[in-house]
C-alpha cells in the first residue's frame, strides 16, 4: 500500500463578489449527543471555538456566544466564538439547487457500500461541469445531499458547493490538524486531518465526520448539512487507545441509530495499535465498541470501513496481526450484531502465513450481495472468497476460494450478479451465482482505485496518471477518459443524476452527463 504525499496548502477564505446587504447570523450548537435535537439547548461548550465556519463568496466574521440568538451586531460571550460569514440569501433546507436528485450519503453511497449511482441519464457526451480548489488533500469520497456535495481535507476542513454551478455555499474549519512529523509513521502527509468519509442522516440533515485533531485526538463532529453550523462533538477514540498510532482512514457508516466508525494502524504498523469499531448512538448516551483481541495489530483500514445490511448486521474485514500461532481473528471477516458483539467469523485456512507476510485480508472491506444472501472478500493476497453471509464459515469455511488478481486495495461496487474489484494489476469484474463466480473481464490498461457505477459506465480514478475513466460494465472497453492533474491512493468518486463529482488532490471536479 503506497500513497503519494501531497504538500499542503494554507486554508485559505472564499472570496467573491456579493450582491445586496448583508447581514450576520450567529451559529448555535446543541450538544445531547451527535443526534440531538435542536429544540433543546444545552450547556455552551468552550471547545466549539476552535470550529470556524465561512458561507457563500463573503468572508466576514462575526463572534459569538454559542447561545446567543440570531442578532444583527456582532456580540461575545467568555471564549467561545465561532467565525461566520454568509451570503445575503444563504441556501435553505427545502430548496434544492437543482431540484431533487438522488443523494450519496456514505462510501460508495449506502452503508451497504454498493457503490451504485443512477442508471441514468447515461453518460453520452461527458464534460468537466466545474473545478473547486479546497485547501487541502483530500482523501474521502465526496457526498452529494439535496444537490450539494459535501467534501472533506486534510486540513480538517468542510466545504458545502452547489452541484449545478461549484459555487462555494460554506466551508467549515474543524480545527487544527495533527502535523505528520509528529506521527511514528504513516504515509498522509504533510498533515492529516480527515481521512475518512463522513456520513449523512438525511432525515435529519446531520453531517458526522472525524477530525484527527492536534493533540492528537480524533473528534466526531456533527454538522447541520445546509448551513454548516456544528452541533456536538465528542472524542471517539478508544479507551485505554493511543490516538498518535491510530488512524481513522475507513468511511463512517450509519445503521440501527449508531454511526460507525472504525479504526485501524497507520502506514508501517508502528505502535501499540488496534482494530476497533465504535459505535455512537444519534439519540446519545454510551458508545459500544468492538475490539480485534489480538496483542497488537488487527487493524480495521479499509477506506470501505463497516457494511451495514439491511437488518443492522455490521461486517468489516481485519487486517493482519501479531499473532502467528493461535487464531485471534486477524485477516478475517467479522459479523457484528448492532451493538457490535460478535456473531459469526471467516478467515482463510493460512491466516498465520498472511499475518507474517502482512498480506492482509482487510485491504478491502466486505462487499454484501444481498440479492444471493452472498459476501465478497478479498485482500492483498488477490484471493477472492465466496462466502454465506449469514454464516461466514470459520476457518477455511469458505464456499469458493480463487486467485484473481495480484491483489486488491480500497472499495469494490456491484450490479446485478457482478462485482468490480480494484486490484493492483487491472480492475477485475466478476460474476457471482450463489455457488460461484468466474472472472467476466478484466481491465489492465491503467490502475484503477476503488469504482462505482452510474450513468451506464463504471467509473475509477488511475492513481497513477490522476485520470478518471468510464468504462463498459458489460465489457471494460473505454467510453471517456479525463486528465484530473492529481489524486490520492484510495480515490473515489461519487454519483447523482448528470453528475460524477471526483476527488482530485487539492481541487474537487465535477463531470457532466452532456
């Protein structure tokens, strides 16, 4: 696994011509947990100072009193303040800038991770729609709610544009992010703030995203999806955890009132790390919380992070371990119950030998065919595993076991009876029956990261040349290639109707159907 370090960039404001007056609007934050209602005030929270939050092309700041209401004239109350600047007409909830089109809301855009976009309107003149440069890497898949994209950095940083035009509704800065310097090792850098992809309620229209903070510590946020405002925050990492050598690189996922988060070690396994997955309930309250039992090591990685099924089952893929001589659940896929006890497991018969060659299984995380009641795992090792997903099968349980590929990193997408699979070597289709599967094609012009499928053309970046491709889902020929001029390991894009919108290094892009 290799990621190319980008510089960073200093998180520069918004600028842009504003018509008409304008006025200020003080943001409030109500903290009974990450799903709190906003009817109920709570307590002011010093630490929301460090949140600051810029809307529209307008760069005007305001302090405030966390409670104070909506006023005209700036006011201060102690320390806490949140920096605010809005368009004279900032967006609302009800009114879409394009209307409604379908929302990505997660990785690969359910928390089934099916990474399946609208079928149409196809894809039959593609074009670059717009650029938006933001002030850092990014590493997380873009979302898309209520025709907004909502894209996350490195710099711990937020931006809410408008899908049709790139305009800059508001951005979001979290707070400071952990200079890479510090770390024992890793391969993000020159800082590192979200790596993860976030997740969106859209019922209530609530943002929860990980910043890795200075400090360090990792801080789940929740944000009001229109406006930006923050509205809790709480630390999330483990107990008894040290946040220097824990990396949150997987997306979040949401199911059964929890959002999901997982963790994993950083690049070169330095450190006393774990494979953890949390739990935080929207309506608050305790988190809960598995965690890998091995000595050190098992790390959950994959930008894929948890996969929800319809029923609130939880499935992650782990990573190798420092064991070698007794089973302690590395290089396997795990079931979780909703509360996160273990339920059932799979892992290859030579999981010891994976673990001494770091050839992890939990280099891609559990693809969920629920259509054959059917998982998909595969690792580093290219070795593709058929599985029941209702009992994975133990050690060696597995229903179909075959060399595919020279291994595989990041996040799969599914259509129908076939799975694309991002290996190092080509990108893989497979076709899945409840009994087995064989390879349908195979794609080894370019390498291609973690796809997904809309508009009738899967689509993947090239990680080397920073291209993003649109290729047959029947065949892999080539439909529409697109020079982006930057990328990070693990890009992936997201998708709505007209519209793939790609992470590019620093910039964000947005390609339409015609």
């Amino acid at each position: 696994m290799r990621v190319r370090r980008r510089r960073g960039q200093a998180a520069q404001h918004h600028r842009g011509a504003a018509r008409g007056a304008r006025r200020r609007r003080i943001a409030q934050a109500w903290s009974f947990g990450p799903g709190a209602r906003r009817g109920h005030r709570a307590r002011a929270r010093a630490s929301y100072a460090g949140a600051e939050v810029h809307l529209g092309s307008v760069n005007r700041r305001a302090p405030a009193c966390l409670l104070a209401l909506l006023i005209q004239t700036s006011a201060a109350c102690g320390s806490s303040s949140i920096s605010v600047a809005r368009t004279p007409t900032p967006p609302s909830a009800s009114a879409s800038p394009l209307g409604k089109v379908s929302d990505w809301l997660e990785y690969h855009g359910t928390a089934a991770r099916t990474g399946q976009g609208p079928s149409s309107p196809a894809f039959s003149n593609p074009r670059q729609a717009w650029s938006v440069p933001v002030d850092a890497a990014v590493y997380a898949s873009p979302l898309i709610f209520n025709g907004r994209v909502i894209v996350a950095t490195e710099n711990n940083t937020l931006y809410s544009i408008n899908l049709n035009s790139g305009t800059v509704f508001w951005k979001v800065h979290l707070g400071t992010p952990v200079n890479a310097s510090t770390l024992p090792c890793g391969n993000i850098g020159p800082i590192t703030g979200i790596t993860g992809t976030p997740v969106l309620d859209s019922k209530s229209g609530r943002i929860y995203v990980v910043a890795f903070l200075a400090g360090p510590v990792h801080k789940l946020f929740t944000l009001d999806a229109i406006d930006g405002s923050v509205l809790s925050q709480q630390v999330v990492d483990p107990p008894g955890s040290s946040a220097a050598v824990e990396q949150q690189r997987g997306g979040l996922s949401l199911g059964s009132g929890y959002v999901y988060v997982t963790f994993g070690g950083l690049f070169g396994d330095c450190g006393p790390y774990h494979g953890y997955v949390i739990g935080v309930p929207l309506a608050g309250g305790a988190n809960v919380m598995y965690k890998t039992p091995a000595a050190r090591e098992s790390g959950i990685w994959s930008p894929m992070g948890a996969t929800v099924s319809d029923s609130g089952t939880v499935y992650v893929t782990i990573g190798n371990g420092s064991e070698t001589s007794s089973f302690a659940y590395s290089n396997s896929v795990l079931q979780l119950s909703p509360d996160l006890k273990l339920q059932a497991f799979f892992a290859p018969s030579n999981w010891a030998s994976l673990d001494a060659s770091d050839t992890d299984l939990g280099s891609v995380g559990v693809t969920l065919l629920p259509d054959t009641g059917r998982l998909i795992s595969i690792g580093k090792e290219g070795v593709v595993y058929l599985l029941d997903a209702s009992r994975p099968g133990g050690i060696g349980g597995q229903i179909k076991a075959q060399h595919v590929c020279n291994g595989a990193w990041g996040g799969t997408a599914w259509q129908g009876s076939t799975v694309f699979i991002p290996c190092a070597d080509a990108l893989v289709a497979i076709s899945v029956t409840p009994d087995s599967f064989s390879v349908a094609w195979r794609f080894g012009q370019a390498r291609l990261a973690s796809p997904i499928i809309a508009g009738g053309a899967v689509w993947a970046i090239d990680v080397t040349t920073s291209t993003l491709f649109a290729l047959s889902p029947s065949s892999g020929a080539v439909l529409y290639q697109l020079r982006l001029n930057g990328g990070q390991h693990f890009s992936t894009p997201a998708a709505t109707e007209g519209y793939v919108v790609v992470p590019a290094g620093n910039k964000i892009v947005a390609v339409a159907a015609a």
